[in-house]
C-alpha cells in the first residue's frame, strides 16, 4: 500500500463563467492498495498479475488574487470535495529470470489491461463552462510494460541496476493519452539482523506529456524529470516478509505548473509458496 499527499495551486483566468481570475487550491490524498500473484511456469519463470486498487481524496477552496476567501461562480465545476474509489489499471507480465554463479538477470514483459476508469476531456469541457473531471483511473488502452534488471552480491549487500518503461502508444476513446514513462534503479540491500534487511534505491524517472486529441494542453502532465532516493525496512515473517519503504524527491524537473512530489510511504507484505524469480519493479 503507498500513500502520497499532493497540493496544487494555480490561478484560473479562463472560465467563460468566472471573468474575474482567482487562485484554485487544492489538496489531494492519493492512497494505493495493491495485489500481486505469481504463478510458476518454469524453473526459471513466472506470470505476474498486478492488481492495485485507488482511493482519491480531494479537498478544495478558493481565494481572491489578494489571497482572501473567494466564492466562484458553480465552485464545482472544475474541482470539488469528494472521494473517489476504483480500480487502476491492471498489469499482467510474463517474468523471466537466469542466476548465473555471480550474476543474475531478469525481464519483465507486460502488457497494462484499461480497467480503470477514464474521463472525457475535461480542458475541453472546462472552456466550454461544464462540470467535468481530471481525476483518471486509467488509460483506456491496452499499452506495453517493459523491465529489465542485472545484480550481483558485492559482500554483504545485494546490488541491483533495473530499467522500466511503460509505453502509452495510441489515444483511448476520449482522445486522451498518457504520456510515455521510463525509468532507471539502482539498488542496494542488505542483512542487519537475523531477520531484517535494510534497502537503499536511487531512481531516475522521466515522463512525457500527456496529450488531448494530439494536443498538449496548458495544464495536467506536461513532462517532468525526477531523482527519487528511497530508503526501506524489511523484515521476515512466517508467512512472508513486511516491508516499510519511504520515498522522496532529490531533484525535480518539470513543465509548466505542477505538483511537487512529496514524501512517499508505502507498506507492503510479500509471501510466497513457491520460489519465484527475482522481480523487476516497474514504477
């Protein structure tokens, strides 16, 4: 399960409704629980089927440009307090492995399944002064999800290089999409006590902007560069292993105006009947 809070401001100047401009501040929880199942195929492989269910909560007010309480014309119609839940995107993957006498390799091939829910465009229901929503579940497109990982002990730490990328190929029926994401990993592990095991992670990740019918607007994803340092605890139980990761930004790149992101925690319990190849993570 991962949790992340994320404040968003900016002034709105545009609406066929509001001729005067004002600030939109908005707070949002972002809040994951997902399921993974492994089945074995081979000594050496797996299919992995990634399911993760989303809880949004959404929080709003507005002010003046002087920063007093300010009242709009429909103060719904682009934002609101609500919360919302749904399920994500799902992924299934092929999960290949070899362990070599020092080395080991491992790929992820995938592909992610539009379950979730999508929204029609809302910059363009926004200029026409109707409700709408820019809260998405999903993609809408069936799109192809890649990884690739090599590691090898170097003394006491396990050590790990891994690349991803998910790649967004054509627009869903509401002309929407997703920008294309890859990243880079780099991680180290190791043991501290008989059961628990402390990871550090250093990752690159960069996504393209989102596009409208082929256009990129002025708001929502617009491309952004990240370097994340995530430091976890782990630690072994009877049945599996629990683990408590942290996350947060070391430098951020992006576009225009948009959300910093902010501490991220996440808890997760692993178990596994069977010996499964070494995961690669896809973020």
């Amino acid at each position: 399960m991962t949790s992340a809070k994320f404040n968003i401001e900016h002034i709105a100047d545009d609406e066929p409704e509001n001729p005067v401009p004002y600030w939109h501040i908005q707070s949002l929880l972002v809040s994951e629980l997902g399921f993974t199942v492994s089945r074995g195929l081979w000594k050496v492989g797996a299919v992995d089927l990634d399911v993760p269910l989303r809880a949004v909560r959404s929080r709003v007010h507005y002010e003046d440009l002087d920063r007093e309480p300010f009242v709009p014309n429909d103060p719904e119609n682009h934002h609101r307090t609500e919360t919302l839940f749904g399920i994500a995107d799902p992924l299934v993957a092929l999960h290949l492995a070899h362990e070599g006498e020092t080395w080991i390799f491992s790929t992820r091939l995938g592909v992610s399944i539009p379950l979730g829910k999508t929204e029609p465009n809302p910059f363009e229901l926004g200029r026409e002064g109707l409700r709408h929503q820019h809260i998405q579940f999903g993609t809408g497109t069936f799109y192809p999800v890649l990884g690739a990982s090599v590691g090898r002990p170097f003394g006491e730490y396990d050590v790990h290089l891994t690349g991803v990328a998910r790649v967004p190929l054509s627009e869903n029926e509401h002309g929407y999409q997703a920008g294309q994401r890859y990243g880079a990993l780099l991680s180290a592990g190791r043991g501290l006590w008989t059961k628990w095991q402390a990871t550090t992670e250093f990752g690159y990740l960069h996504e393209r902007a989102e596009t409208w019918d082929g256009v990129v607007e002025e708001e929502g994803n617009l491309g952004r560069s990240d370097l994340l340092l995530s430091l976890g605890l782990g630690y072994e139980l009877p049945a599996g292993t629990l683990s408590f990761n942290v996350s947060f930004p070391l430098w951020s790149e992006s576009t225009g105006e948009q959300v910093d992101i902010p501490l991220v925690l996440a808890l997760s319990w692993e178990y596994s009947a069977v010996a499964a190849p070494a995961r690669t993570e896809t973020p």
